[in-house]
C-alpha cells in the first residue's frame, strides 16, 4: 500500500512538474534545493518527536552516498529533462526501471540472468530505440528530445540503484532518522549552486497556481512518497518495489491526454507495448530461489 500510493504520487507529478517548468521561472536545481529544504524541515521536525536514534559514524557516508544517488541525481535529472520530454513519453521510460532492478540484483543479489530475462531486456530496449527514433513524428502541444530522454532514463538508474544497493541501510535505520540525514545531505550539496537565485527570486511574480504545484511537489511529491518508500523498502524485495512504478504511467499517460498536454499517438503505443511487454517479461522470469 505504501508503495503503491507513493508511485500514485510519483504519476501526478510528472504532469505538475513538467508544468511547473515550463516557464522557467525557477531553475530544477532552484526547485530542488526547496524540496530538500521543506521536506527536510519536516522530517527533522518530526524527529523531536521520536524516539533518538544514534547513527553510528561509518553509516554517515553510506547515507551520503544513498542521498546523491536515491534523491540528488535522480531528481535533478528529472527536473532536467522534464521540460524536453513529454509526460507520456517520460511515463514510458520510467516502466523500464524494474529491469533496471533486475540487473542490480543481479549484481548486489546474485539473482540469475535467464534468457528470459535477457529476452525481456532486449524488447524493452528495442522499446526505448523506437521512442528515441519516432520522436520527431510526435503529435501534439510538446516534443520530446534526445536530451529529455537520456536525463529520464539516468533518473530511472539512479533510483533503481537506490533500491538495490541501500535496502540493508534503510532498514537498519527508521525511516525518519534515515530520511532527515537524506535530506539534509542533498541540502548541503546543492544550496551553493542554487542559493543566490532562491535569494533573488520574486516570489510574487510566480502565478499562485504554480505556488500551488510547488507545494504539492514539496508537501506530496517529495515528503510523503520519500517517507513512503522506505516504508515499503523495509518490507519487500527491490524488485518488487519497482513493480510499483507501473502505477504512475498509467496515471500520467491518462491526465496528460485529459488535460490535452498531447495526444495519443499510434508510434506511442508501440513504443509503450514494447517496453511494457519487456517488462513484464522479465517480471515473471524465475529468479533466486530465498
């Protein structure tokens, strides 16, 4: 449940951030470093209310480590290339993140590579190809460019390298101790880059409906889907937590074309059935037997 509210989450998202950007009023760098900001404030609040709990010393850098991989590259990347990607073709890319998973468990895990699997990877692939390929023939209000999709598909990594590599550590830890150190980390690498322009910014110029969507970012997107996640990270298997995701495209493909941000495209659907189909694939493959 917490899993699958959190990737709820995550499909809504992708359709205010992509309008909360596109006017360019606040930089993604800007944009994050007010996420780390407000979510980490809560979380750190919150904490005065728990039990204390002690971070032993040699976890700090782990932490440091799962903060720049599982929310600094992976957020920026996406607010990166939000604005060059259109919200159907970024949902589309965002379903191959449990392959991504798969090959990490592979790694870290010792899960088997069948064929199978290899044959699941190949479709979603040949998926992504044809995306990459079809879309300068994209109908509709936005284009999606060769920049938007490698950003989408580095977000996709780094998190599916968060799951597999740090689910020891997240569930040594509560997720509000885990959390706070998370933020705040993000926190500290990212406001020298981007502390003059919040400074600077003209709050009372933005238009209140994207106050609006920069709060939902902040409050929904980031506090309680980060607070979420672990909750299911501590419960089940990284691969497992990534089937999730399948939630969010069909979310956002559906209020984007509601919406009219684009239009339903036969070259999409394509795109989509390959990569989904691989994804599933490889989903159903047999893997280690625990």
């Amino acid at each position: 449940m917490a899993c699958f509210l959190a990737y709820a989450i995550f499909g809504f998202n992708i359709i205010v951030c992509k309008d909360l950007t596109a006017g360019r009023l606040i930089s993604p760098l800007a944009i994050f470093t007010l996420r780390s900001v407000g979510a980490g404030a809560l979380f750190w609040l919150i904490s005065l209310f728990t039990p204390k709990e002690k971070v032993e010393r040699k976890d700090y850098v782990r932490i440091f480590a799962a903060s720049m991989l599982g929310f600094f590259v992976c957020q920026v990347t996406f607010l990166a290339g939000i604005p060059h990607i259109t919200p159907m073709d970024c949902s589309v890319l965002s379903a191959i993140s449990p392959i991504y998973t798969m090959i990490i468990a592979a790694i870290a895990l010792k899960e088997p590579i069948t064929w199978q699997k290899a044959g699941g990877v190949a479709i979603s692939f040949a998926g992504i190809i044809y995306l990459i390929v079809s879309r300068s023939s994209a109908v509709g209000t936005a284009e999606t460019s060769l920049f938007g999709i490698l950003m989408l598909i580095l977000n996709s990594l780094s998190f599916s390298l968060y799951l597999g590599i740090f689910k020891p550590l997240i569930g040594k830890y509560s997720v509000v101790t885990f959390m706070k150190w998370i933020f705040l980390f993000a926190f500290v690498v990212s406001a020298p880059f981007s502390a003059v322009e919040i400074v600077t910014l003209d709050f009372g110029s933005i238009p209140a409906i994207q106050i609006a969507e920069l709060a939902f970012l902040i409050f929904c997107a980031t506090f309680i889907t980060y607070f979420l996640i672990p909750v299911g990270q501590k419960r089940i298997r990284p691969t497992l937590v990534s089937m999730y995701s399948y939630v969010q495209p069909i979310i956002a493909i559906v209020i984007s074309i509601t919406v009219g941000m684009e239009m339903l495209t036969w070259q999409k659907v394509l795109a989509a059935v390959m990569v989904f189909g691989g994804v599933v694939v490889v989903s159903y493959s047999k893997g280690r037997v625990e």
